[in-house]
C-alpha cells in the first residue's frame, strides 16, 4: 500500500521539523542533556505553532486536522529527541486550560503504572499517590512508578507513542548511513564493507515496515493496526539503533555521538502502556476471533 502525503500534510511535517532544527539542534540537544530540566520556552513554542492543538477543532481554538497528522507530527519529535510528556500534554488540549498552547506541561500516569517529569509537570492526569523515582537509561525522560496504577491503555496515547518510535528508527537510520559513508578504514569507506551494508539495509526495511504500519493505522485509527503499528515500530526504533551503534563502533557509546541516547530513549518508550505483551496479546486476540 501506497501512501500519499497531501500539500497540507508535508506543509505540517516541513514547518515542524524548521523550528526544531531552529530550536533543538545538537547542541540544544546536549545542553537538554546537561541541565537535565524542560526548555519551558520551546515548550510554549510548540504550543504557539500548534502542536499541542493540532487535533484540537478550530472552533475550540485547535488547528482542526486529524489523527494522520499527528502522526507526522510525533514522528518528528522523536526524530528531534524533543524531551518532555509531548503525549500527555497533546491528549490534555482541550481539556486541560493551557495544555493547547503550551504555556502547562501536562503529565499522566498511564496503564503501565510508569510516569514520565512528573516533577516537571504543572498538572498530572491520574492517581500519582504514592509515586517512587526510578533511575532512567534516558538522561532526558525522569520517571517514576506508580504502584497498582493499571488499566487498558488509550489508543491514541499507543499510537502516537508508535510515531515517536519511527522518528527515532528513522533518523537512526539516517546517522547509520551517514557515517558508513564517511567513517574509512583500510583506506575505504566502511560503507564498502558488506557486513555495514547489511547493517543500514536491515535498518532501512525496518523503518518503511514501521511507516506503512503507522501510516495505515493513522488512517483506520482501529486498535488493532495501532497494536501492530506499534510492535513493528518499537522494533525499528530499539534493533535500528542497535544497529546503527554497531556502525558506529566504540564510538557509538561516547556522550559525543548521538545513537545512543536514542537507543536509550527507544528503551523507555517501550515500557509506556500499549507495549509489546500488551499489543501481542490484543493481536492474539483478534485473531483468535477472525478464527471463529
């Protein structure tokens, strides 16, 4: 299957990507890193270009498009590593007075009973009682878990979640190619070498898997093309990164390299509801069912 982007949604995709390599280029990266704190500032830009409204009717002061583009949305924020509750905050506009414009930051404790800057936040969606801090691999998401906070996890929540894990995949992919490209050893690029090619080819065909899945799902929105979008997109997040370290060699886990910290991220993703058991089973299910 075949998806087309409208005018409209490549303008969305293009001006977002604009203002976070604007606002949240390396070296905003590493200095988000450092002072392990939100950027309030981007935070109500995102709100001033819509981000947070972006689902949200133009009537209620949202910007009036649909779940599809959300997804290009998400998807270029986990491309970016923007740091922050961005589900959490998206799902609250409308709802919560100033989620929409990003002057509140806007966390949730979800069905997987883990919280993602509940410190940072100005208001928390769900019972957070009895919250303990975990030590997160991800210098860029504080957590905490919330004992016996269970319950079926919100579609859109999974899916965007999903869209953010095809950013990651697909900017791994990018950095992967990059450096086979540049890196050289025995006076060739390592890209020449066809154990790194198998690398970033493996790594391609998982991020166009990953995007056709979380394409169609933005468009059917059923649960279960989320589940299965979501399962092909943690995978290209978490085994593309992986890969790309591998490119990248010893390198790769120094704090100047970049791939790491979106392997890091990919990880924690992944423990947000909706996950892999989660997902497996929702499948399970419905074909369980289609077996009549």
């Amino acid at each position: 299957m075949r998806f087309q982007l409208t005018d409209e949604q490549r303008a969305v995709r293009a001006a977002l990507r604009q203002l976070l390599d604007r606002r949240f280029d390396r070296e905003a990266l590493r200095a988000a890193v450092e002072a392990s704190a939100l950027d309030r500032a981007l935070w109500r830009e995102l709100g001033a270009a819509g981000f947070f409204a972006l689902r949200l009717p133009e009537a209620e002061g949202g910007v009036g498009l649909g779940l599809p583009e959300a997804v290009l949305a998400f998807e270029e924020a986990g491309r970016a590593l923007l740091p922050g509750p961005l589900v959490a905050t998206h799902l609250a506009a409308g709802e919560v007075p100033g989620a929409a414009d990003g002057s509140v930051v806007v966390a949730a404790v979800d069905g997987g009973g883990v919280a993602e800057w509940l410190t940072e936040a100005d208001v928390v969606r769900g019972d957070a009682s009895g919250a303990v801090p975990l030590r997160s691999v991800d210098p860029l998401t504080p957590l905490h878990r919330v004992p016996g906070a269970r319950g079926a996890a919100d579609p859109v929540a999974v899916l965007l979640t999903a869209a953010e894990q095809l950013g990651t995949a697909v900017r791994v992919c990018e950095l992967a190619a990059q450096h086979a490209r540049t890196r050289e050893q025995f006076g060739r690029p390592i890209g020449a070498f066809q154990a790194v090619q198998q690398l970033c080819a493996r790594t391609l065909v998982r991020v166009e898997v990953a995007r056709a899945a979380v394409y169609a799902a933005a468009v059917t929105a059923d649960p279960v093309d989320i589940a299965a979008a979501r399962l092909l997109a943690d995978e290209a997040a978490v085994r593309g990164a992986r890969d790309c370290l591998q490119v990248h060699g010893g390198m790769g886990f120094t704090w100047e390299a970049e791939v790491h910290l979106h392997l890091k991220r990919a990880w924690v993703r992944t423990q947000r509801a909706g996950g892999t058991t989660e997902s497996e089973e929702l499948l399970a299910c419905d074909l369980v069912a289609g077996t009549g």
